[in-house]
C-alpha cells in the first residue's frame, strides 16, 4: 500500500470515527512519513522520539495513548520493541482490515 492510498483511507475512515483526535491524526501522518522516507518499508521501524517530534506531541503519556488507540482501533498494527536500538514496528493496515 502507497502513503497516497494509506492517508486516503485512513481520513475517509477517521472522518467518522469520533474516537479519533487531532493527536491521532498527526501520529498517523508521522508514521506515514518515516514509512515514505524508509522507501514505503511496511514494517516501518519507529522510535517514539522522532515520531513524538514530527507529530508534535509533547507528552509520553499522549504518544502511549494514541499509539494503542490506533492499534486497539484498527488502523495500524502496533509491536513495541523495548530496545532502543531496534525501535518499535508498525504496519499501517488497509482499509479492509
């Protein structure tokens, strides 16, 4: 799945989904970034500071919060590493999932 297509569907699907905040949004986006400049990898590796930074999410606590309400609420497939070197992985799912 391109960046195009995934921000596509994930907008048409946040659009009515009243779970989904401002916070959601932009960590999505970051996530899509960092998969489209790692070449479209799926899993994309994460680490939560440049995803915090690039979302402009300040807090721990709200990274945590969206991160396992994307997942929880199906939009991406989150697996933390816990190891700094790796960083976490994350699949961005389509819409059909």
């Amino acid at each position: 799945m391109d960046s195009d297509s995934a921000l596509y569907d994930f907008m048409e699907m946040v659009c009515e989904d009243p779970r989904i905040g401002p916070s959601h949004i932009s960590l999505f986006m970051a996530i899509l970034y960092y998969s489209k400049i790692r070449d479209h990898q799926i899993p994309v590796s994460v680490y939560s500071k440049e995803l915090m930074r690039q979302a402009k999410i300040s807090g721990m606590a709200t990274y945590h919060k969206c991160m396992r309400d994307l997942n929880e609420l199906g939009y991406i497939r989150y697996i933390p590493s816990y190891n700094p070197i790796l960083g976490s992985l994350v699949y961005i799912l389509s819409k059909e999932l």
